[in-house]
C-alpha cells in the first residue's frame, strides 16, 4: 500500500468515529434526560416537602425584633492649632488651616461603640452573661457584637441597628449605646482637657519670664516705650508673630505626641500647619532683609516675639481651662430607638425557598448516582468491583 492510499483510508474511517462520538453524546443527553423524567415526582414532591417541612420548623423559632437608632456624632471643632493661626492674623495661612479639618470622623466613633469599654458597660448594664447564657465576658461581647450592626452614611449619620428577642430590651440596649458613648466622649474630653491646661500652665509660667527678660533688655538700648510701639515697623512684628506661632505650634506638636498616634488626622493637621508657618517666615524673613540687623532691631524682636508667646500660651491656657470645665463634645439623637412592632426573623418564606431548592439538588444528585450504582452492577467485572469493595468496608468495620 503506499503513503498516498493512508490518509484516504483514514478518512473512511473518520466519519463513522464521529457518528459513533456523536451517537453516545445523544445517548448520554437522552439517558439524563429519561432519568429525570423517571424521576419527575421525586423532584417535584421531594423539594415541595423539604420547603413544607422547613415552613412548619420556621413557625418554631423564636422571633428577632430589631430596634434601630440614628444620630449625629460631635462635629469636628476647629483646632487649636487652627486657632493659634488665627490669632496671628495672617488670612492666606487661616483659609488653608480652615481645608484641613477631618471631613468624617464617623469611623473614629464606629470604633469607639466596638471598644471593650463600651462593650463591658453593656455587659454590666443589661446582665448579658445571664441573658446571652454565657460564662465569660468575652463570650458576651462577641455575641452582642453579632447582634449589633454599626453603619455611617455619606451624610455622616451614624446608624445601630440590635437584635434581640425582647422588642423592649432591644430597644433600650440601643439607646444605651448612645448614652455609654457620652460618658465616654465626657471622660475622653475631661482627661485631654486637664493635660492641656497642665502643660499651657507651665509654658506660660515660662513665657512670662522670658517676656520680663526680654524687656528689660530692650529697656537697656535708652529706647522710650512709646517708640516701641512704632518701630521699627510692621515686618518686624509679623516675623516676631510668625516665630511665637512656630514655637507655639512646635510645643503643641510635641505635647500631641503624648496622646496621639502619628497618623492620627489631628496630628497630620498639625504638622501641615506647622510647615505653612513656616513657609510663611521663609518669605517674611525675605521681605524683612532691608531692615538691617542693629542691636535695637534685634532686641525689639526679641521682645515681640516673647510677648506673642506669652499671649498665644495665655489663650491657649484659658481655652484648657473652659475645655475641662465643660462636659464633651455632644452627640446628637436624629431617631431614638423605639420597640419594633414587626419581628425581622426569622424570614419564614426565604427559608422554605433555600430548602427546596437545596433539597432539590441533593435530590438530583441521587438519582444521578443511584443511576449509576445501577448501571455498575449491571457489568459483571464493576458488579465483582462493588462486591469487593463492599466486603472491604465492612471488614474495615470489623463486620
């Protein structure tokens, strides 16, 4: 036979392959298809009373009620960072302060609800060691967790939702989130408030001193006082103002370091309004060359830098002082949690659904199976398979 006669005889035999190939495909869509509809009422009724069965047991769990409250969290205050620039009087540096605040500070209080403070008060308050029937308090929180469900909008409202069996007591654990976060923002607010005024306290002890220092010499140049009030002009004073909001920012910088985090976005605003002061001496200084660098120039800078120290450290003090007089920063109710009249669980016609139709297919499946276990043993030599393997599970069993 030669080479060109070899693929001719291939292609005979080709196409009966391929209707052989194609035949079985049929077969094997017809003998799935004719299981199923051997099968029909299995399918149909089977799932029809898994669905029926889960309805009745739905009937028999007790039912979740979830009350809901919104509020407003206390509203970013301006800084006293961003006072201090104010209170130098310099415009462009005050509108760019003014951009840095914290846009949303919902999550920071979101955190604040899941903190293990907050948590244990719960626990205290309602007794849920006993109600959640639990032995430890972390058991407790974790369970009260799963029944609390914490969310912010784009609006900055603040929304808990809680489950519990008692529409009353879920109404109250509700709003007793809101009135534990309180005591805590009173206690949080009272605490910084008190090392603030602590810390200004010093400074100014320390710039007053410095400030009679800084007179005194000044006095020492035969200089009258009303001279000092009109020399040597307004550059200097605003390099003097410039140099005190440094130093004021710089201390204030250093005494957040104490309580807070530096990715903390109080401390970021801080330490960009600590470099726009800056950048604004540069060009202070700059403008300020002509004025030469004599020894009254020098002292009477010296002076006004020490006196707009004392005065910043001066406000500073009294703003700690009113901060720690006054309770924190208030959360305002936008709806109070009230007793829901309608159960949120269990949803009784979604279960019946989800059972039938994951019964449905574990029925399918069955039959599929069963269908081939049978067509197994059918052959003899998968029939003595069976037999075998089954005689091996059950020695296995020890049967």
């Amino acid at each position: 036979m030669t080479t060109e006669n070899m693929p001719q005889s291939e292609n005979k035999v080709n196409p009966d392959q391929n209707e052989i190939e194609n035949e079985d495909e049929e077969i094997s869509l017809l003998d799935l298809l004719l299981v199923v509809v051997e099968n029909l009422r299995l399918l149909v009724l089977g799932p029809l009373a898994v669905g029926l069965a889960a309805l009745g047991i739905s009937f028999m769990i007790p039912p979740t009620y979830t009350a809901k409250t919104q509020f407003l969290p206390p509203q970013q205050q301006q800084s006293s960072a961003s006072a201090l620039v104010q209170a130098l009087g310099v415009g462009a540096i005050g509108g760019l302060s003014a951009g840095l605040g914290i846009k949303n500070p919902a999550d920071q209080y979101i955190a604040f609800l899941k903190s293990q403070s907050i948590q244990d008060a719960m626990v205290d308050r309602f007794d849920l060691l006993k109600r959640y029937d639990t032995k430890f308090r972390v058991d407790a929180r974790k369970v009260l967790l799963e029944n609390t469900k914490i969310s912010a909008g784009k609006d900055g409202i603040i929304a808990l939702e809680l489950d519990d069996k008692d529409p009353k007591v879920a109404a109250d654990m509700a709003n007793a989130y809101v009135d534990e976060l309180r005591r805590m923002m009173n206690r949080l607010a009272l605490t910084e408030a008190q090392l603030r005024r602590s810390f200004f306290e010093k400074k100014l002890k320390e710039a007053k001193e410095n400030l009679s220092a800084a007179e005194e010499s000044l006095r020492g140049t035969g200089v009258s006082g009303g001279v000092l009030k009109t020399s040597p002009g307004a550059a200097v004073e605003v390099v003097a103002r410039l140099k005190a909001g440094i130093t004021v920012q710089e201390i204030k910088v250093a005494s957040m370091r104490g309580y807070l985090a530096d990715t903390s976005p109080e401390f970021v605003q801080a330490m960009k309004e600590l470099s726009v002061l800056k950048a604004q001496l540069t060009n202070a200084e700059k403008s300020d060359m002509a004025t030469g660098d004599g020894l009254y120039v020098s002292r009477y800078r010296e002076f006004k830098y020490q006196e707009t120290l004392y005065e910043l450290f001066a406000k500073q003090y009294e703003l700690a002082r009113v901060d720690e007089s006054r309770e924190g920063a208030a959360v305002q109710v936008v709806d109070s949690a009230q007793p829901p009249e309608k159960k949120s669980k269990p949803k009784k016609a979604l279960i019946a659904i989800i059972a039938s139709l994951a019964s449905g297919f574990v029925f399918l499946l069955f039959i599929f199976l069963r269908k081939a276990y049978l067509s197994a043993l059918s052959d003899r030599e998968n029939a003595d398979k069976v037999s075998r393997l089954s005689s091996s599970w059950l020695k296995v069993l020890g049967r």
